[in-house]
C-alpha cells in the first residue's frame, strides 16, 4: 500500500491538511473523549479521498476495502 502522502496526494495541493486534522481531532476528543486523540493514519486516508472527490465506494475500491467499512470510518471521523 502506498504511504500516506501518496494516497489521494491531490488533498494536500487543495486544503491545509495539517490544520484540517488538528481540528477534526480537537472535534473528535470533545466528542469522543475515550477513543484516540489524534486522526488514525486510517482516518486521514480516507478523509483525504473524500476530499478528492471520491465516494465511499471509489475510496474503497482503490484500497481494496470494503465500502462500508470506509463509509463508518468517514462518519466516525466527520460527525
């Protein structure tokens, strides 16, 4: 699999990735107090493709997941 950097790398050109994450974790610890503090390396892949453009399902296929298993990532980490 491709480093971080690599996947869905047209995020980083168009948004502030870093400050991006800095303030879903802050959401995420207001929220979720008791899971991790910081974005999974997970979590930031997924949301980097999501903000390429992509559906759940086209991050899927192209990391050779299941869908809905990204579809619960993305929820988890924006809501």
């Amino acid at each position: 699999m491709a480093s971080i950097q690599e996947q869905f790398a047209q995020a980083a050109n168009d948004w502030d990735l870093p400050r991006l994450y800095l303030d879903l974790a802050c959401a995420k610890r207001q929220v979720a107090p008791h899971k991790k503090k910081e974005l999974t390396d997970v979590e930031k892949i997924h949301l980097r493709g999501l903000l390429c453009g992509h559906s759940p399902a086209e991050i899927a296929a192209k990391l050779v997941k299941g869908a809905k298993g990204v579809e619960v990532d993305l929820c988890n980490t924006l809501y």
